[in-house]
C-alpha cells in the first residue's frame, strides 16, 4: 500500500475507500453465484469447510478461507444449533461393554452400525425417531417414528436396517447403541443375538462415546426440525425422511473425504 500512497496526492483513506468500493473481477462475481446456489441447495447448512469442498469437487480451486470471504461478501450464514447440556460421564452398561471405545473408522460397509433414539419436538406433543448409521460411510441405513421412545421403536428401526442392508448372521457386525431401556431390554438383547449382531453400549452420559450419533442428531435439529415448524406428526415423518435422503446422497461429510455417503459405498456395490 506504501507505493501507490508514495504518489503525490495520493491518501491513505481515498486506496482504502477504493479497495471497498471497487467492483469484483468476473471470476470472484461467478464464484459468489456459486456459493449462493450451494447454499440453496444445501438448505443453507454449510460451514466455509463445506462450502469450500462443494466447488473443489466441481473444479473452481476454491480454499476455506476463499470461501469464508465469498460467504461474507455474498451475505451467507450456515445455519447453527443452540447451546446443548454438558452431562458427567457415568459406568459402563452392565448388559454389553463399550465395544466401539470411539474407533468409529470402519473399513467396510456392515462392520459397525450405531443406533440412538431423538424425540423432536412438534407444535402438538414430541415425536420418537429411532435411527440406525453405518459408521463406514455415516449412512443412515434404518429409521422409524413412534409417539413412544419404547423397544418397539428401537427394533423397527434395527430391522428395517438389516433389511434395508441384507445384514446375514456371523457376519461380524457390530452396533453400538445407547443405555436406555429400549436397547437393555431382553427383545432388543435376544433380537441382536438372533441376527448374530454384536453388541456394544457407550458409557452413561458421555456424550464422545456417541459422538457420530450426536453429530447426526445435530445436523437432523438445525437443518430439518427445528427450521420448521411442523404440526403434526406426518409433518414431521415427511421432514425426516426428505432430511434423510439429503444426508445420505447430496450432504457431504469430513470424516469421509467431502463426499456423500451413498459415493462413498460405490466402490464396494461395484464389487458386489
């Protein structure tokens, strides 16, 4: 900035209202419209991480900080959740040890599932949501809604799952839930058995054990339920299940590579 302020009459203040005022090259206008259409497409839920990976994968050499400058400029604002409680860790389950131990990296599809049960909130009553993913990829592979968060709910979701995936008995699949009764629960326990399906339970409350399910239910809240306000029920099942197909073949995830689940199981349908 000295050099062109070394100019006779040239002020520091009239380069900087210049620099702010100035009009963007062709290049940045192309990549702001970019960045608008993606938070469109995205239901306005990517981050500058995010946004930085959707154009690097459509050949615009776009970096975090590019897209972090693009996002201000263009006026975009990733949606982002409320504060959430902090609860102290507690013991391991006495049904099933803490398998999984947080090595959520798996090297296939069908060696670790993860199961949790969400009850969103509707503008009548809550609204049970039992979901099964495939650490492999973070796909979500079974879910099912119930008025009760019971073992019913949780079996639902764990067939349509084995169904869904075609799970086969000693296959060496793993699946790790939660503590509540539902997965306790001798169905749940003799279910799992049956299906030749080991089980395994994070410690009470701590919330890292359950990290993969936590962030799920996370992005559910801010990008799908707690965006609309949904009336009833059907509302909500019908909000779920359009949020569900997004997370599994548009939503693209870090822990994958920046890329969906469903691309990240290609390899392996091929192989099938």
């Amino acid at each position: 900035m000295s050099l062109p302020c070394s100019v006779p009459g040239a002020h520091r203040s009239r380069y900087h209202h210049w620099q702010a005022h100035r009009r963007p090259a062709a290049r940045r206008v192309h990549l702001q419209a970019r960045a608008k259409a993606i938070h469109a497409e995205t239901r306005q839920t990517h981050g500058s991480r995010r946004m930085s990976l959707e154009p690097r994968a459509r050949g615009l050499g776009v970096g975090r900080h590019r897209a972090r400058s693009l996002m201000r400029e263009a006026g975009l604002v990733a949606a982002r959740p409320g504060k959430r409680h902090v609860y102290p860790a507690g013991e391991t389950s006495r049904v099933a040890d803490n398998v999984l131990n947080r090595e959520f990296e798996a090297a296939r599809p069908n060696e670790k599932w993860a199961g949790d049960i969400a009850c969103p909130w509707t503008a009548a009553s809550w609204v049970c949501l039992a979901v099964v993913l495939d650490l492999f990829s973070r796909k979500a592979v079974g879910w099912c809604l119930s008025d009760a968060p019971d073992t019913r709910l949780a079996l639902a979701a764990l067939d349509r799952a084995v169904t869904l995936r075609r799970a086969t008995p000693g296959s060496g699949l793993l699946l790790r839930s939660g503590q509540g009764c539902q997965h306790t629960s001798h169905a749940y326990q003799d279910r799992l058995a049956e299906l030749g399906i080991q089980g395994g339970m994070s410690r009470r409350g701590n919330c890292w054990d359950n990290a993969v399910m936590e962030r799920f239910s996370r992005s559910l809240e801010i990008e799908s339920i707690s965006r609309d306000r949904h009336q009833t029920r059907e509302e909500v099942g019908w909000a779920v299940n359009k949020c569900i197909h997004f997370y599994n073949t548009r939503r693209i995830h870090s822990a994958i590579g920046g890329i969906p689940p469903n691309q990240a199981e290609q390899p392996f349908l091929k192989q099938a």
